[in-house]
C-alpha cells in the first residue's frame, strides 16, 4: 500500500511540477544537469535554477608530481564521471591542476583538458622565455622535467 502511494504522489508531483513549468512559460528552456535546491524551494524556484543551468560543480585536484598511471587512477575513480579513461598518456603530458567538471562529463574528455591545459601552459612559458634562453621546446620539457 505504502509503495502505490508514494508512486501516485510522486507522480503528482511530476504532473503539477510539469504543469508550472508549461504555464510559466518556463517548459522548454530547462537543462539537464545535477542540481542543488534549498530546503523548501518552491516549484517556481525550481524551475529558475533548472532554466538558469547552474549546475553542480564538481571538482578534481590533480596535485604536482603524481605520474600519469596516477593522474588516470584519480580520474577512473572521480564520482559523477562517465566513460573509461583511455590509455595512460605520456609522462609529462599532463598538467596539475584542479580540474571542475559536471556530473556525467567523460572521463576521457577530462584527460584531454588536462593534456591541451598542458600544451597551453608549455607554449605561453615558451612565449615568454628570454630570446637567447634556449632554442628548442623539446629542450624546455626535458630539462623541466630532470629539474622538477
């Protein structure tokens, strides 16, 4: 008895919180996504955050040092993320940093933010070093990393 109840009332509930939505003129423009609500959120507040998108943030701390196997352990096992990680990338190929993402982004697509954040940061240093420092980049990653 208690199961059949709780199903019609919650189904009620989606009819009503529907009905608002369409009546408000709010119906077509919500998104999907993880979504916090304070406690006694009405279905008009409801409804301005599914509109607005302001989804959960969630985030991972890449910290400096870890090797690439332990930079996809710590993605492989993030809450919220979907998909396999893929091959571990090349050493150095990643950089630290604290990553946000939502809550069913790809595990892979986060491993290539990190990948692209890192040839990003590797191109502005290289941008900015002295003109005679040194000639080559490949030169640049090798001696950050004998020295980091």
């Amino acid at each position: 008895m208690c199961g059949r109840y709780t199903v019609r009332r919650v189904s009620l509930i989606l009819t009503a919180f529907e009905a608002v939505a369409r009546l408000s003129g709010r119906g077509t423009s919500l998104k999907a996504g993880e979504y916090e609500f304070a406690s006694g959120a009405s279905a008009i507040d409801a409804l301005e955050i599914l509109a607005q998108g302001k989804t959960i943030k969630r985030r991972l701390m890449i910290p400096e040092g870890l090797t690439s196997a332990e930079v996809a352990v710590l993605v492989r096992n993030a809450p919220a993320l979907d998909g396999d990680v893929g091959p571990v990338p090349a050493e150095g190929s990643l950089l630290p940093d604290t990553y946000f993402y939502n809550y069913g982004d790809r595990r892979s697509e986060l491993i290539e933010r990190m990948r692209r954040a890192m040839v990003q940061s590797v191109k502005q240093l290289w941008d900015g070093r002295a003109p005679d420092l040194l000639r080559h980049g490949d030169v640049a990653m090798y001696a950050a990393k004998r020295n980091g």
